[in-house]
C-alpha cells in the first residue's frame, strides 16, 4: 500500500511539474504581449475590447491549459466570484495574500455616490511579483435579474483603477491572480472628490448646511451646500468650465453661472461680495472666480458660498460628493498581519464568522473554540478567514491565534490515512503507522487537525 501511495505521490508531482512548466511559459508569453500593447498605441486600441484577464484565459485556452484540472479550477474560481461577492463600505484596505497551491480569485461589492471618483490601488510584494488581473464591473438589478458591465480594468503593468461614478452605483471589483503563482498583496479602495473645493483654504469642514435643509420654515429645500469663510476669501472655479451669466440681486445676491466643460454641469455660485469674471469666459480649475460676501437673502447671516450643482433636465444634485476632500482614507488595518497566509484557530467563544468586516454585519455562523481557520487577509481588525469546508468570512482578530502551538499530542491506536481536507473523500497524503505520535493543533468535522513533517492534514478523530 505505501508503494503504490508513493508511486501515485509521484505520478501527481510529475503532471505538476509538467503543469508548471506550461504555466512558465505562457506567463512569459503573456508578459512579452502584454509590454508590446503597452508601448504601442495603435495595437491597445485595437485590443482595448478584451481585458488582459480575457486574453490570458484565451491563452490557458489555446494551450489546452483548461482541459486540466488546475485549469478548469481558475476559471471556475473567477466566474464563482462574480456571484458570490462580499458587501463591502468604502473606503476600504485590505492585506491579504494568494496561495500559490491552489486556483485564486476575489471580489467585492461596494457602493458609491455620483460625484465620487474611485481610486483603486493593488501593490504586490516585491519578492514574487505575480501576475494580478483586476476588473470593475457596475451592477445593475438584483438577484436573478441582476447583470454586470465591465467598465474599467488592469493588469501587473499598471495596478490601478480611476473611475469616477456617473449616478449612485454599484460596483463589483474582481482580483484574480494568474495560475500556480502567490504571494502577498495590499488593496486599496479611497475616494477622491471629482472637483476641487470650491472656496480656496477650505475644505469639507467648512461646510455649515448642507442639501436639503429646510428654508422659510419647511417651505422650500436647500438647493447646495453653505461654506462659511471670511469676507473676500477667494472663491474659485471647482472644474474647466465657461461662465455663462452673471447677475445681481434675488436670494443669491451677487452669483455666478458656470458650465462644466467636461460633464456640462452647471455650478452656481451666490452671495457674492465680488465677482471677478464676465459671462463668455473660459476658466481653468482653480482659477478664482470672485470674493466671499453674504449679498442676497444672506446679509443678516456670516459670510459664505452657496455652492450649487444643476443638471440639464434635473434639476439641484447634492453637491457634497463632489466636493467633499475629508475623512475618505480607509482605516489603517489593526489585525497582525504576520498571521495572514497561515493557519490559525479561534481561541474564544465569542466568535463569529460574519459577512464583512464590522461589528453590526451580520452573522453567518458561530465558530467554537480550537476551530481551524485559514487567513488569507485582514482588513481593520478583521481577519478575512477560510473554514476547512470551504466556507469563508470575517472575524475579529482579537478571537483568533496563530497555530504555531499544538494544542496537545495524541498517539495513533492503529495505521491511520491522513487527508488534505476533514472529509473521508478527501485527498490522500499518507498513512501513519501504529503507534505514531501526532501533534493535534485544531479540530473541526469530526477531524484533527494535525501536522507530520512539513505538511498540514487531517485524521479522523
């Protein structure tokens, strides 16, 4: 029996190695393509249609790459996630790392305010330097009807997306690294205001009221947002834009009109002390526009902007996402990330695996104490973890500890199988004879957790 377990061993290896081998040279090939669209406009355009994880999928293709098991495990990976998605809140940083041994692939599900510009960054670590595809999808629908649309994407020749939201939207981003490489990586999800502030020296904390307040006792909604600053500071051009009016008196005061050259917004700008422009006009972003003051309806109040943004045909949009420059970095990530790509077991009872990484998400089950867990990321003081049953989630970190230690030593009554999951149908490592001390580290499924030489597995209790 430990012949043919050895001579099977073998066999499994060598159609690795052979795997391998493709895998080398066709991310060489892949790599060669990738810098010849880079440096060539004229073949990007013409490519442009098809993502770089598109046609590295083409190629697992053409080299019959996908008939193997190995294969047909990314691609299914990569089409899995675009189903089954974490719900995440923006901004958002996350530590995490690909395991090589087997077929990777993430997403995440988001959501973000028109006006907002989305600046997603993936750095991987300097010593593997694997090849990463990222892609952005918008969702549309719910459920069964729910559809997806590629908007963005990038490869390990330029690991970042910009993507400003039309509307309130949601997203689906997708990372997928390519086949039989790992190592460790960093994402990050920031928002960035798609304009610059309109009153020079501020930012968002300037901000007194805000869209949608109540004026002349519940009679009319505010149109904008209210920037206090002092008499005559600078007000200044938040876009490329042409001044199309300019006027005095009403509820504004001294304002100003301006069109978007880009998205033909128009940007109202009211209670003006001066007004340093004329209509016909073009401006550059930044350049100054006229003076605060508290002209119109605002002469008994301090002086501020009433800053405002109307589409064409709809009318007053809030205008604090466009602007708003304050308090959009993710947190710094807590949970230590020495754990992550380890194994690890849940050390209290108070742990739960949860659905995203904050105290209010919701519950997707309980995990007892000495329950193996596998990290493969952490985000704020979350660990994003693996059970043995291929269920996955988050968990706080201060539940969970490293499995450096075994828990105790147990010693075989008779030959056991040891297997690479806690199934009975599980892969077969090897067999331990009678007698065998074993080093138990978890238990989970009526399974041991155990450790022999150099290898993680699994022994029936």
């Amino acid at each position: 029996m430990k012949d043919t377990i050895v001579q099977l061993k073998e066999e499994r290896m060598n159609a690795i190695m052979t795997f391998i081998r493709k895998i080398c040279f066709l991310s060489t090939c892949y790599l060669f393509f990738a810098l010849l669209v880079s440096g060539c406009g004229g073949i990007k355009q013409i490519v442009q249609k098809d993502s770089p994880r598109d046609k590295y999928e083409k190629s697992l293709e053409l080299s019959g790459l996908t008939n193997a098991a190995l294969g047909r495990e990314w691609k299914i990976a990569g089409e899995k996630v675009l189903q089954d998605t974490f719900e995440i809140k923006i901004p958002f940083k996350e530590a995490g790392y690909f395991f090589s041994d087997r077929a990777n692939a993430l997403s995440y599900c988001f959501e973000a305010k028109k006006g907002e510009r989305l600046l997603i960054k993936l750095e991987r670590d300097e010593i593997h330097k694997m090849l990463v595809f990222m892609e952005l999808f918008t969702v549309q629908g719910k459920g069964n009807s729910r559809s997806l649309k590629r908007v963005a994407f990038a490869d390990s020749t330029q690991l970042t997306i910009e993507e400003e939201a039309s509307k309130n939207q949601k997203y689906l981003l997708r990372l997928q690294p390519e086949l039989m490489n790992g190592g460790r990586y960093i994402l990050t999800i920031a928002i960035n205001p798609s304009l610059a502030f309109p009153v020079k020296g501020k930012d968002a904390r300037a901000i007194g009221s805000r869209f949608g307040d109540g004026r002349d006792n519940g009679k009319r909604k505010h149109e904008g947002v209210d920037i206090f600053a002092p008499k005559r500071n600078p007000v200044v051009a938040v876009t490329d834009g042409i001044i199309t009016r300019t006027s005095n008196g009403g509820l504004g005061g001294k304002v100003i009109w301006m069109s978007g050259l880009h998205d033909h917004e128009n940007f109202y700008y009211a209670h003006l002390d001066s007004q340093i422009v004329h209509p016909g006009e073009t401006v550059k972003q930044g350049e100054i526009l006229g003076l605060v003051g508290n002209t119109g309806n605002a002469r008994h109040s301090s002086p501020h902007l009433h800053f405002g943004i109307y589409l064409p045909g709809a009318g007053a949009i809030d205008p604090f996402p466009f602007i708003n420059d304050i308090g959009k970095r993710p947190a710094d990530i807590q949970a230590d990330q020495d754990n992550i790509g380890s194994w690890a077991r849940i050390k209290s009872n108070k742990a739960f695996l949860k659905s995203a990484p904050e105290i209010k998400s919701a519950v997707i089950r309980a995990l007892d104490v000495n329950t193996p867990v596998e990290i493969y990321a952490a985000s704020s003081n979350f660990y994003k973890v693996k059970l043995p049953g291929s269920l996955d989630g988050f968990v706080e970190s201060k539940y969970v500890e490293k499995a450096i230690g075994y828990k105790y030593i147990a010693k075989l009554d008779k030959s056991r199988p040891i297997f690479d999951a806690p199934a009975g149908n599980g892969v077969l490592i090897e067999y331990l004879s009678e007698n065998a001390n074993l080093k138990i580290y978890g238990e989970y499924n009526g399974f041991f957790l155990v450790r022999n030489n150099d290898y993680w597995g699994w022994i029936a209790k």
